[in-house]
C-alpha cells in the first residue's frame, strides 16, 4: 500500500496496487478507483484535511491501526517529534489530519 499526500492542493491518494486503472466513480470528494474486473485498487480523497479535520481524535491503537505500523514504532515517532499528539493523562491522541501528514 502507497499514501500519498500532496500538502499544495490537498488531495491524498491511497494505492491499494499498482495495477492499471480500468475505471474510476466521484462522489463527495471521494475518487474509487477499480482494475478491469472491478476490484478497487486505490481511493483518492480531495480537500483531506478539511474532511478529517473535524474527526474524533485516534487512541494509540487506532492510530498505528490506521497507518499500520506497531506500537512500538509509533512510541518512536512520538519520542522523536515526528508525530503531533495531545497528552491525555497517560495516554496518547492523534488527529487524523496529522496522521495523513505522518504517512505522506
């Protein structure tokens, strides 16, 4: 999987494969993509952040869900600053905006 974000015209970009484009659907900002037999090979959202911009904060778990990488390297990319969060006790919350930005 490939995420692709471009910050100068807010469009992301999700491949789930490199195979050929058969066809595409629009609809609220949402772009699925499909090979010819009509699987989905990749999703493209325009205006990202102003669509998870509002959206719950993510728990640690849902985070490194949401990317797919561990917990113990999401502790990483927090350690390091790499990642911006909010301080919830002892517990971590990450917007979704800011994750998009983490995995582009």
């Amino acid at each position: 999987m490939k995420i692709y974000h471009n910050l100068e015209i807010d469009y992301l970009s999700i491949d789930f494969s490199d195979e050929i484009e058969a066809k595409a659907e629009y609809q609220d900002g949402i772009i699925v993509r499909y090979n010819k037999k009509g699987g989905v090979i990749g999703i493209d959202i325009t205006d990202s952040l102003k669509m998870f911009a509002n959206s719950k904060l993510m728990t640690l778990q849902e985070a490194c869900k949401f990317l797919g990488i561990s917990e113990s390297t999401m502790r990483r990319k927090i350690k390091s600053n790499e990642v911006k969060y909010i301080k919830d006790g002892k517990d971590y919350r990450f917007k979704k905006s800011d994750l998009i930005k983490l995995a582009a």
